[in-house]
C-alpha cells in the first residue's frame, strides 16, 4: 500500500468537551482510508493525518 493508494477525507463530530472544539462544540479531523474504505490513519490536521499515514505504509 501506497500514500497515492489512500483517499483522505474531513469529518466533523460534536464533541464539546474536546479541547480542540469550536465554539459551536464541533471537532474536525482527517481521516485515510484504503481502496476497501477501511480507516487506516487519524489525524486533528491533515498534516497529523499524513504523517500517520506515512507510519502505516512502511
């Protein structure tokens, strides 16, 4: 598996006691997913997320 290999994508979940929530109480973070649509690396920014994706394809 490759970093060309994976989709990466943007979710936002409600989380109002996360310290990395908005005002409205939203949390954004990055997800990679495989071609099968398995989550395969996490990340709050897409840089966090690429790094971790890094991790996994070696």
């Amino acid at each position: 598996m490759k970093i060309k290999d994976l989709s990466f994508e943007k979710t936002q979940s409600y989380d109002p006691y996360n310290e990395r929530a908005k005002a409205n109480g939203m949390v954004t973070e990055w997800v990679a997913r495989n071609e099968w649509g398995n989550a395969i690396a996490f990340g709050y920014t897409k840089a966090e997320c690429m790094k971790d994706a890094r991790r996994q394809c070696r």
